[in-house]
C-alpha cells in the first residue's frame, strides 16, 4: 500500500498542499515511484500520467477539479523523473515496463481498474496500457498525444510530421542530448515552456523553475531520454519483424484532446481514428499548444470531467478482457 509521510516537505520539489494534495510513494512493477494523491479515499480512481519533459505537476490545474467532483486522483512521478526510482539502462523505460508500472499503481491502491489520463508520453502510455490491458482501464483520456498505429502511419505518409519527429532521432544519440537539456540552466525548457505556448503566461516562472529542480534530480535527464530510446529500439524490431507496430485496437470509452497549435504532432493525428478506437470522442482545441493543459486548463478539466463522469459508477460492465 502506499506510504505517506516519509520525507519532510522541504525534499519536494514543490511542497504538499494540506488542503488539496499530498506526497506518498509507491510501489509497483519492481521500483519506487513517487506520486501525489488527492481527494476522498473510496472515489473512483483517476491515473493522471505527465509527458516529457515534466513531472506530476504537470497536472497541477486538474487535480483540485477532479479532487473536489469525489474522484481519488493519482498523479505520480514516471518512472525516472524528479522523486520517482531511476533504472538503470535503456530497457527499463521500455513501454512494456510503463505499462505495467500503471497496473502496479492501480493495485497499489486496492483498485482492480482505474480511469487513465494522459499527456505527451503519458499519453503514449495511457494508449498502450489501454490497448494492452483494457480490463484496467475504465475510461481513456488522452491529451496530445498519437495513437501508436496514427502515428507510424503518418511519419511513413507525412514528410511534413518526419521534420517535426526530428528530435526523436536526435535523443538516440549518446550523452549529447543530456548535455543539450542542461545547457545555459535548462534553456531547452525555458523556450519550450515559455514560447511554445499560444498564452505567453501559461507557464510561471515557478512553474518552470520547478520544472528544472525536477528535471536536474540526479540520473533525470538520461531516464527521461532513455523513453524515447526504447520506444525507438522496440519500434525497429517491429518493423524488422513484423513490418511495423500493427493495429491496435482500443476498446474502453476515450477521450482525445488535441491544441491543435502543436509544433511537434500534427493536428492530422487527431482524425480518422474511429479504424481504431470504437468508443471515441474528440475535442481540438485551435488555441491551444501542445501543451494544452496549460493553454487551455478550464476546458480541458471540464472536458475531462465530463468524460469520466459519462458514466455512472465509472466501470465498464462489459468485461473487456486484457490482450495475451
């Protein structure tokens, strides 16, 4: 079971809040991670998985909404970033592992199921946890993030969307792109999260300070660079193997929310992906960036709040059974 109360509010990178979260960590899949828990203990529980290159605070504007409509949230550190156990090497991060690190979590909290959020990679996770092990998974949100069938089917269309994947080839590289994250004080995350915004003010400079502190714990930066390095190795066998990742139906209710001002995903990821997913209802959002939960914090929490609260009870009763 989770644990609370075991480091003093000065380690954290951003302090508890009595009012609305606290710090607990966790135990799932083999390592520790760190997470921030809100709301009553018997509400339904909500996942909320961050991106690259954040943190559980990535989530900071949707915890207190979801806390206060009796949902049990759940926003841990990923495996790697700020609190959470870093891995050694670059198979620890496979996607494989992050899928059975949200499992791991789930049970941790005494839940057979949960409701599965994501954003950027947590979205790449939410994708596959939902696509791998549906019994888990209640309902699916995902913000900004491709469906892994849209995706390797756009880049082999899409000259356009291979420019803007560019970086995902840049971080297989050794020690270079860690180096390239630190320089001149985290610069990356300062023009990332300070101009690749459609609202010059959607991140504080707390924010992003806080941001940095997570990103600077020791062995970060290789840990959150190693997510792209073993999706890259894993996509290459299949590829090799099999002639890509396949179909990959999703079979749980799903929500997709896309800022459609995304400088790395194109807004075509967004459409036609009915061919996969049966139970699917998207919102694009022309104001917003890919970082849209800060772009557009008001919406996306209501959109989110309507979407889990589709249903009453929050279970499915269909008993889709996890893929072997």
């Amino acid at each position: 079971m989770p644990s609370t109360g075991a480091h003093s509010d000065p380690e954290w990178t951003v302090p508890a809040d009595g009012d609305v979260w606290s710090h607990t960590t966790v135990e799932t899949n083999g390592v520790e991670l760190h997470a921030v828990i809100a709301g009553p203990a018997d509400g339904e529980l909500v996942v909320l998985l961050h991106g690259f290159p954040e943190f559980w605070y990535a989530w900071r504007h949707q915890i207190p909404a979801l806390a206060a409509a009796g949902y049990r949230v759940v926003a841990p550190d990923m495996r790697g970033y700020n609190h959470s156990e870093k891995p050694g090497g670059v198979a620890a991060y496979d996607i494989d592992e992050l899928v059975s690190d949200v499992v791991g979590l789930v049970r941790a909290f005494g839940r057979e199921s949960a409701h599965v959020v994501g954003h950027d990679w947590g979205g790449v996770v939410a994708w596959q946890t939902a696509i791998d092990r549906p019994s888990v998974v209640d309902r699916l949100g995902v913000l900004n993030a491709p469906h892994p069938t849209a995706y390797e089917r756009l880049l082999r269309r899409s000259p356009a969307q291979l420019r803007k994947s560019w970086y995902a080839l840049y971080v297989q590289l050794p020690w270079l792109p860690e180096c390239s994250l630190a320089w001149d004080d985290y610069a990356l995350l300062d023009h990332a999260l300070g101009e690749g915004t459609v609202h010059p003010d959607a991140f504080t400079r707390t924010d992003i300070r806080r941001y940095k502190t997570a990103l600077a714990q020791p062995g970060a930066r290789t840990a959150a660079l190693n997510y792209y390095r073993a999706l890259f190795r894993r996509n290459a066998r299949r590829t090799l193997t099999r002639g890509g990742v396949g179909d990959q139906p999703v079979r749980v209710p799903t929500l997709l929310v896309w800022g459609e001002q995304d400088d790395a995903l194109d807004v075509r990821l967004s459409e036609g992906l009915e061919e996969w997913v049966s139970d699917l209802r998207v919102e694009r959002l022309p104001d917003a960036s890919h970082w849209v939960q800060f772009d557009a914090p008001d919406r996306v929490t209501e959109e989110l709040l309507a979407h889990l609260g589709s249903d009453a009870g929050g279970t499915r009763s269909d008993g889709v059974p996890d893929s072997v």
